[in-house]
C-alpha cells in the first residue's frame, strides 16, 4: 500500500487536528471523552480556473486557501471548545487572512529590510545585502518560534501538530490508521508548513538578488510583488521533498526539519486518536460524534 492513494495535508487546531485530501477537509476536536468530528466537500478556485493549476501557480493559489480554511478551522474548534456555535462570516475570514497577511509582510518583509541597511551600511554588494536581510529574516522568525513554544497553550497545539505528522506518516507508509501504529512515526514531516515558510526565506534571497538593492520603497515593493512567485516556487520544492528520496533532496529539506523540532511536540495516545479520527474521516467520509 506504501505510496498509494491521494496525498494528504493538514495542520493543529485548538484540542483537535484538520486533515485535508484533494476531495475533503475533515476537522476533529476533543470534547472531554468524544472526538467531534467535521466534514466539508473541497471548492476551488482551480476548479473554474484550470490554469491556476499549472505549476509555480499552483503554490500561490495553495498557499491563499490554506489559510482561508486554516482560519475557518481555527474557528470551528475554538467552537466546539468554548460550546459556542457561531463561526466566522466570510468578512471575518478576510479580515483574518488580511490581518496575517499583513503582520508577515511587515514583521519577515518590511523590517528585515529596513533593519539590514542599518546594519550593513558600508556593503554595496546587492547579493551580500539580500543576503544579509534573508539571514535577518530567518533569525526574526527563530525568535518568534522560541517565543512562542515557550507558552503552555502552544506547547498543547503543537502536540496536536505532531500528532498529524504520525498520522500521516501512518497513512504513507500504507500501514492500519491505527494508534499502535502511528505512535512509533517521527513528528517531523518534510512537507510541513514549517519547511515551507524556511524555504520561502531562502528562495525570497535568490529571488531579489536578482533586483539589486534599490531604495526602501522599491525594495519593499518588490518584495511584497514577488512573494506569490517565490511561494510558488517554494511550494514545488515542498511538493518534490514529500515524495522524493534524493540525497540532494534530503539535505536541502534538513533545516525545516530541524526547524520542526520547535514547532511539533510528541503528542499522547488521546492526541493521536484525534488525528487519526480526522484522516479517516477525509478518506471514508462521514460526520458527527466518535470515540
């Protein structure tokens, strides 16, 4: 069964796991002893747009949805947790997604590159200077990661975050979704979101190298113009490191992975159930209550 069947994705959600096929997105929450479990049928803009599946575009229009059903996913078990009902409207969703959008485009975009003039003032070399913002880039979001892992709520999310990479991991290795079986996999994942953020950071300095260093404006200008190219290209490398057993490949995937270490935690037997209850899901179908 190994390599066999549609790839999956999919990522933590508070108590819970969403899983993603190319057909369903699933997400279960743990409530006390249940596992409540959802189901929706896909919709893509793909779907009327054929070419925006083409390769490099692909990855932009990936990256979009992904954070549109990761918000909505958010939401629905902040629900369940909380015994509220009520989900976000679609305005809610975009100002979301905007509001991400916004804190990544200045906190690992429009700062690093304020910041590496100050720093680097007497180089003129414009490959040095990307250089130099991409190192600053990636050193603001270690910190960030740091922080954040240090939160006992996080650290609960990120359990969760490992639980999905075993299940997974499950799943490709054709073996029963089973605990016992799931339990034994590593929580790290070459194409967890994790890697792919690291990769954006390191193709974004090939990438506007290839522009110089103009002024400020420019530079952030630039910068905000082509990440949906440098996504998509990253996207790709993503795609290729999940299925690929390259050396070459390996040692490029190797610091997400490491990276991972921050991001995922090994997760309980609990944990575990829930991911699984979410993959299920997303294969057979099904909605309602389990466990």
């Amino acid at each position: 069964m190994k390599g066999k069947g549609p790839a999956i994705g999919g990522q933590a959600v508070l108590e819970g796991v969403m899983m993603r096929s190319p057909r369903y997105t699933a997400i279960a929450v743990r409530k006390g002893s249940e596992i409540v479990v959802k189901r929706e049928e896909n919709s893509s803009i793909a779907d009327r747009y054929p070419i925006l599946k083409a390769p490099i575009l692909r990855g932009a229009v990936a990256l979009v949805e992904m954070l549109v059903v990761g918000v909505r996913a958010l939401s629905y078990s902040a629900g369940v947790v909380s015994d509220d009902e009520e989900e976000l409207t679609g305005r809610d969703i975009f100002m979301a997604v905007a509001m991400a959008l916004s804190f990544t485009l200045l906190v690992f975009i429009v700062l690093p590159t304020i910041l590496t003039k100050f720093v680097a003032r007497s180089l003129e070399s414009p490959f040095l200077l990307n250089l130099i913002e991409g190192i600053v880039r990636i050193l603001f979001f270690l910190i960030y990661l740091i922080a954040v892992s240090s939160m006992k709520d996080i650290r609960r999310f990120f359990e969760y975050h490992g639980a999905e990479h075993k299940a997974v991991h499950c799943y490709e290795s054709g073996e029963e979704l089973t605990v016992e079986n799931a339990r034994k996999y590593t929580t790290l994942h070459p194409r967890c979101g994790t890697s792919f953020l690291i990769v954006v950071m390191v193709v974004s300095i090939l990438f506007f190298s290839a522009f110089g260093w103009p002024g400020v404006v420019a530079r952030v200008v630039w910068r905000i113009l082509l990440f949906p190219l440098v996504a998509g290209v990253s996207y790709e490398f993503i795609r290729l490191a999940g299925k690929s057993n390259s050396p070459l490949v390996r040692l490029l995937s190797a610091p997400g992975l490491w990276l991972q270490k921050l991001t995922t935690r090994e997760p309980d037997d609990s944990q575990l159930e829930v991911a699984l209850e979410a993959l299920k899901c997303v294969l057979s179908g099904g909605d309602g209550f389990a466990g």
